[in-house]
C-alpha cells in the first residue's frame, strides 16, 4: 500500500498573504488542492492523509476525494509534523508499505514524478528528486571564504520524499525528543540512520510556494494555461 501524507500545517510567513500560502485560491480553488487533485489520481496512490491546523479542517474536507483517511494535526516544526502522521498511520499501515511525503506548497507535483519515487522504494529503502546545482557552492565562516564544495556532488531536494514505512518510522523515533527537533528535510531522518535512499531527476516546475515571487510566478503559470 502506497500512503500519501501531503503537509499543510505552515504558516507562510515569507508571504504578504494574510493567511498560509497554501490556502490561497488560485483559478478557483486554493493551492493544496492542486497537489490533493495529483495524488487522488494516480493510480499508485491508495490512501491521503494530510497535516494541517484544525482551524483549517472542515475547509480542507471540501477538497479531498476517496482516497482521504484523515487529517493529523501539525507538531511544532515540520518533522514533528511528519512524525504526528506517521504516528496516526501506525496502526493501520504496514512495514513494508511506502509513505509519500509532499508539501501542499508544491502545486505543481507531476503524476509521474510521484510514481517515480513510489517505483524506486522497491528496490531502495527511499527514494528523493533532486535538481543539480546551477551555482558554484562555497563554505564560509560569515565573513570570508573557508573553502568549495565540488558542485557535481551537491544536489538540491525537492518533495515528494517516499520511504518504506517501517524503517523511516524508526528512523524518526531514534531521534526523539530532541534532535528531531533540528531536522529541516523529510529525508534527513533516513540519512542519519543509514537507510539505502536513491536519487531521482527532479522537476523544475515542482516549485515550492515559499515567498510572493514563488505566488506570482504560479499565477502566472495558470493565467498561461488558459
């Protein structure tokens, strides 16, 4: 069984919007819809679950379709908020089945970008897209140039994040109470406990909505699809 669990608990507070991004309406419908829409219909995705505040769950019903089981509320950062899911999956997902982790905030998840990652996890432990760096990368002490990194071997992340169930539950449970804490990216928990994640070709459109430009940048995109 492959579970989606889509993160809608951010405030986006890089936006001059006064609500989170992901809420925002765009041709109609808000941004998370854009992503729910994607996961229901691929047709290797069995079950959704998403993580939002609870002020935000009965607007976040009128959008999901037959694959929703749930909403989880958020932790108080992103991984605790992934841990939060995983934990209210638990008894009802397998060890060997796979969990998809996106971000409401990346509209623009292609069909076979989500069934990419899903394929990779029967022969990895994980799977994650990346793009590759475009800019030279250094390492710095905040005030001068301490050294380079070799930029064929730096890769960007991108969402969704797909792992088998059993190994990244445990993965996050070994971080707690406080080093979980300190986890920025959905695939960080893996790494530091070893898990065997493979590298993908990323999406350049599968941008995420973090500040105004990002928002105007999709609106455009949708104002160009019509």
């Amino acid at each position: 069984m492959n579970i989606a669990l889509i993160l809608a608990g951010g405030t986006g507070m890089r936006l001059s919007a006064d609500m989170p991004k992901q809420y925002i309406e765009v041709g109609g419908k808000p941004i998370i819809a854009y992503c729910l829409e994607t996961f229901e219909r691929n047709k290797d995705i069995d079950e959704i679950r998403i993580v939002a505040d609870v002020s935000w769950h009965d607007y976040i019903r009128a959008w999901t379709g037959s694959k929703f089981r749930g909403i989880s509320k958020p932790g108080e950062t992103r991984q605790l908020s992934v841990f939060q899911g995983l934990c209210d999956m638990e008894k009802d997902t397998g060890a060997d089945d796979v969990v998809i982790i996106h971000d409401a905030a990346r509209p623009l998840v292609s069909d076979k970008l989500i069934s990419d990652c899903l394929a990779a996890c029967n022969r990895h432990e994980g799977a994650m897209p990346f793009l590759p760096m475009k800019d030279t990368v250094y390492l710095g002490d905040g005030t001068t140039i301490t050294g380079l990194l070799d930029r064929s071997r730096v890769y960007a992340g991108q969402a969704p994040e797909a792992f088998v169930f059993g190994a990244y539950f445990e993965a996050n449970k070994r971080l707690l109470p406080t080093q979980i804490r300190e986890i920025n990216g959905s695939a960080e928990p893996a790494v530091l406990v070893g898990m065997d994640i493979a590298l993908l070709p990323g999406d350049e459109m599968n941008f995420k909505i973090t500040t105004d430009e990002d928002l105007r940048r999709f609106l455009r995109l949708k104002e160009g699809q019509k």
